[in-house]
C-alpha cells in the first residue's frame, strides 16, 4: 500500500478534500442565512425608501445559484454522494429487503 492510500474514499479523493468540500457548502448556506437576515434588518430599518433590501436579496439569489452549482460540481466529480432512501439502479440490494417485497 501506497502512503496514504488508507485515507482515500470512493471516487479517488481524500476525506480531507470531501470535508473541505462539505464545509465550503456548508459555508455558503450561512451565508444565504446571512444574506437573508441582511435584508430582513435594512427592510425594517428603511422601511422600504432604500435599495439595500434589494441588493442584499440579490445578493442572496446570487449565492443560491452558486451553491446548486458547487452541489452538481460535487456530485459530478465524485465529491459528494447522494445519502437518499431511493433505490439506486444497478445497485445490489440487501437480502432482507428483497424477502419484503416477495
């Protein structure tokens, strides 16, 4: 074994590069909160006479974009793997689930 190979999981990349990457999208759902809270303060504060609002709700769209396109950039590089409850196609299915369904 190769120095390190213990570390690598599916895909070819480190638990280190997943985290890094679960954290980056964890990041940007704070700040989309952020954002959010931002344009919940300036419309309470404004009273709708300002703009801020609406940059700061801009601002936020922005960044929802930007985290569904880091979430397929995960997924399609092997990143991330969906954790659903959905049956995969192709994928073996336990024993004790294909007795149920008989």
């Amino acid at each position: 074994m190769g120095k390190g190979s213990g570390n690598l999981r599916q895909g070819g990349y480190t638990v280190t590069m997943q985290l890094a990457f679960k954290l980056l999208v964890l990041l940007t759902i704070l700040a989309i909160l952020l954002s959010l809270g931002q344009a919940l303060y300036y419309l309470l504060r404004d009273q709708g006479s300002q703009t801020r609002t609406v940059r700061a709700l801009s601002r936020r769209i922005g960044v929802s974009i930007g985290l569904i396109l880091l979430l397929f950039i995960g997924y399609f590089t092997g990143l991330i793997q969906p954790q659903g409850s959905a049956p995969v196609p192709g994928a073996p299915t336990p024993p004790e689930a294909a007795d149920r369904r008989e």
